[in-house]
C-alpha cells in the first residue's frame, strides 16, 4: 500500500460523519461494497479515473450506480472524492477506513502461521486466547508455511511471536557459533 497522506483525513472525516449519524456499521459494509466494485470492475475504475472524463459524467455514474443502494453519506463521500479529483486513491482511503474502523470496534487482525493447516478447535482456543489477552476481537487468519519447518509464527499487526523450527534452529546455530568463535 503507498502512502497516500491525505487518505487517513478523509477516512477519519467519513468515519466521524458516519458516526454522529450513527451509521458506521451501514458505511463500513458500503465502502467494503465500493471497494470490491471498483477493484473488479476494470472498465468502471479506468472510466473514474481517467482525467478524459468530465466530472459530471463521473458523478451521474457513480449516483446511477448507486442510488438506492447505499446512504446518502457514503455516495456524497464518493461525489466529494471526485469533485477533489481524489477517486483515484479510494483504495487507500477505504484502506485506512477499515483500519479506523478496526481500531474503534476493537477488532486486531492476527495471523498464524504453520507447517500444516490447524484445526478449528486449535484456532478457536488460540483466538480465545489472544482476544482475553489483547482486550480485543481477534479476526485470525491461518496461512500455511512450508519453510518454518514446524512450531507457528503468530502476527499481531505485524509483531510477530516466533516458535516456529527454523527460528529454534537459527538461535541455536548462533550460540554455538558464538561458542565456538569464543573457544
């Protein structure tokens, strides 16, 4: 993701908004929806973004497009980012969206990853477990990692606690390297 410094305002002014309307949750699903649209959707995307296109053909499409489908709020949100030419960072917008609205629910992404995949009851104990410790709601993710050669690597946005082999093994290479180069 490139650092766009501008899209954290915006996705804090939209989350506030949404908020004092009591609709957060309503315009977390809607700029999830938009963000799917706009990722999958090539001929839309190339058609918000290119400078070729007046910026009011760029608004009938957007209201065309969703009209009775989201708030009020969210559509005049994507008419704002036109009206500035900033459509074209909506990813990195929604991006810090979903992190602001993560941060204000208390939601932590984790990963964990191991050799094998882990079981639902396993994943289920190990999310229990995070979520008492952190004081958060944990949305756990288990990726799959040949290379770690066995144990797991958990990554708490990006703080990682690593039991995995390969990190045994290359501690224990070190202190015996240290040993020997001390001998």
């Amino acid at each position: 993701m490139r650092l766009v410094p501008f899209a954290k305002r915006y996705a804090r002014a939209l989350l506030k908004s949404a908020e004092e309307r009591g609709k957060i949750e309503e315009v977390f699903q809607e700029i999830n929806f938009f963000s799917k649209l706009f990722q999958e959707n090539s001929r839309l995307r190339a058609y918000l973004i290119t400078p070729e296109v007046d910026k009011r053909a760029k608004m009938k499409i957007v209201s065309d497009l969703l009209q009775n489908k989201t708030s009020d709020l969210f559509l005049n949100f994507i008419r704002l980012l036109i009206l500035k030419n900033r459509q074209v960072y909506f990813i990195e917008i929604a991006q810090q969206f979903t992190q602001l609205y993560n941060q204000k629910m208390h939601r932590v992404k984790a990963k964990i990853i191991s050799v094998i995949p882990l079981g639902d009851e396993i994943l289920t104990e190990i999310k229990r477990y995070l979520s008492a410790s952190l004081k958060a709601d944990i949305m756990l993710e288990n990726r799959i990692d040949a290379d770690i050669l066995g144990g797991f690597i958990i990554d708490i946005e990006g703080k990682a606690i690593d039991a995995s082999l390969r990190q045994q093994l290359n501690d224990l290479r070190a202190r015996l390297m240290k040993k020997v180069i001390a001998a």
